[in-house]
C-alpha cells in the first residue's frame, strides 16, 4: 500500500509578490519542497559558477523542509514541514553601517507578530536576544521561537545581503540523538502558543512586507532609529550574561550602532562580533533554599 501524499500547502506566492514588487524591481518569490538551507542555496545563486551567471536579484526563497539548516556559529536549525517557516530573503543591499542588521530583522518580525507598545504596560511575550533570536515568553519559562542568520557577498563592487529566518510555528522536539553541543541552551517553542490560528503560509504573508520595508529603512537610516523599539523586547537588559569567552557581567542593551553594551569588571564592553555567543547566567539559589 502507497503511502499517501502529503496535503498541499497554498503559499501566499502572488499575494507577497503584488505587494513587494513596487518595491524591489525585478522581485521574484520561489517555494521549494525540500533544500539543504535556504541560505546556503541563495548564496550560491549570487556568486553563480561556471556554468551559471550571478543572479543578484530581489528574491524571497521559502522551503517547507530544510536538510541542513543553518543558525548563527554554524549551528543546526530543526525544521519539519508545517510545524516550521524557513525562508530566506535576498536583495541588493548598500547600507553605510551593517552593525545592527540582524536586531533590525527581528524587530520587525517580533512587531508583525505582536504589535506592542510600551504604553500599552507590562511586557510584550516575544523578546528579543541579542544579536538573532526570537524568545517567547511561556508559563514554564522563555523558549526560543525564531532565529535568524544574516549573511552578505559581493560581486563586482554589488554587495548582496542574504536574512534567513526560521520560525517554529509549532514546538519541534530535539533530536535525542544529538550530541550535546548541538542542544540549545533554550528549549524550542512554537508560535501557536500565542496565535493558535497561525500557520506558516498566514505567519509568511503578515511578516515579509513590513521586513522589507524595515531592512530599506535600516539601509537609509542604520540601526539607531530601531535603538527604543529593540529596548522594549531585549529579554537580556539587566541581567547577568556571560560571553563566549567566560568574561562576565550585567547586559545593559543595544547602543545606536546595535552594539551589546556589558558592564563587566574592567568596565563597559561593547560587544559588536555576531561570532560571540552571550549567555544568561542562571541565578543562584535563594540562601537556605534546597536545591530540588
């Protein structure tokens, strides 16, 4: 007996296309079944080879399952169809500063998913961690809910940007087999949690269009403009952190150029590499308290 196929998913392809395209001339939207990572594919269509010409354009590639995704420090990102969105966005990009890009995205993708307003009071339940994750806020604690990698080429004086993101639109559990480097330090959480009516097509067409028009606007105005927005989701502000590198300290937010500014003993550090990984530290245990 054959295995049934699987229900189609209908991408809303012609919907971001008529939305987009007044906006990044020559903009094109592709959905592929399977790919080894949306990122790696996008890179290796602009650098082209020797049989294919580089292909610089506008383009927003979607896999509904990818075989080697990819997170920030070369991490695995786990997807599965339908219970993830895995895309990535490419397009000619000429910022004067890059420092904050990747802040820029998940600003953009945390407000499309819940407009918040500090006015409004209380805290928004989507966070931000710097410098790429997206963390929600659950009743047994944070859980990571996006990530994003943001990566860049440039070919004959064209610099492109390539922002993948991958979204859990529902928890996908961890590989047991995996060794343990791979684990993350924050368990997996799923967008449904908080819009139970979301799935990855809906979640796919509420974020690209006001993402394109904050990566525009970051190419016109840097980081500094998004400095307050960041402040009211950044789950690390004024906590204990720890750098890649065992130094210590208190996180003290973004500063204007989407440096991560830590109080350690030597003073204030900015931390503007995306290749140091910065960790909360967990408390220690109420004195007298026993440990469970």
């Amino acid at each position: 007996m054959s295995t049934p196929l699987p229900s189609p998913i209908r991408w809303p392809a012609e919907a971001l296309w008529e939305a987009l395209a007044p906006l990044l001339p020559g903009f094109t939207v592709e959905v592929l079944p399977e790919i080894d990572s949306t990122n790696t594919e996008l890179m290796r269509r602009f650098r082209g080879s020797s049989t294919a010409e580089p292909r610089p354009e506008p383009l927003l590639l979607v896999a509904e399952q990818q075989t080697a995704g990819r997170g920030r420090l070369g991490r695995q990102w786990q997807s599965r169809r339908g219970d993830s969105l895995t895309f990535s966005l490419g397009l000619p990009l000429a910022p004067t500063d890059w420092s904050g890009l990747s802040l820029v995205a998940g600003i953009s993708v945390a407000e499309s998913l819940e407009p918040f307003t500090p006015s409004q009071g209380g805290k928004p339940r989507i966070g931000l961690k710097w410098p790429n994750d997206l963390w929600l806020s659950t009743s047994q604690g944070e859980r990571k809910l996006a990530g994003i990698l943001v990566e860049t080429a440039s070919w004959e004086g064209l610099r492109y940007v390539v922002i993948g993101i991958g979204i859990n639109i529902r928890a996908v559990a961890l590989d047991p087999a995996a060794p343990a480097t791979a684990v993350p330090g924050v368990p997996p959480g799923g967008l449904q949690e908080l819009l139970p009516e979301f799935d990855a097509p809906a979640v796919l067409l509420r974020i690209i269009p006001p993402l394109v028009q904050a990566v525009q606007a970051f190419e016109r105005f840097g980081f500094a403009p998004f400095q307050a927005r960041f402040a009211a989701r950044d789950v690390l502000a004024g906590k204990a952190v720890q750098l890649s590198d065992g130094t210590t300290g208190t996180a003290h937010g973004a500063g204007e150029n989407g440096a991560l500014l830590v109080h350690t003993a030597a003073g204030m550090k900015e931390i503007t590499s995306s290749e140091v990984s910065v960790r909360p530290v967990a408390a220690p245990p109420a004195q007298g308290a026993r440990p469970c």
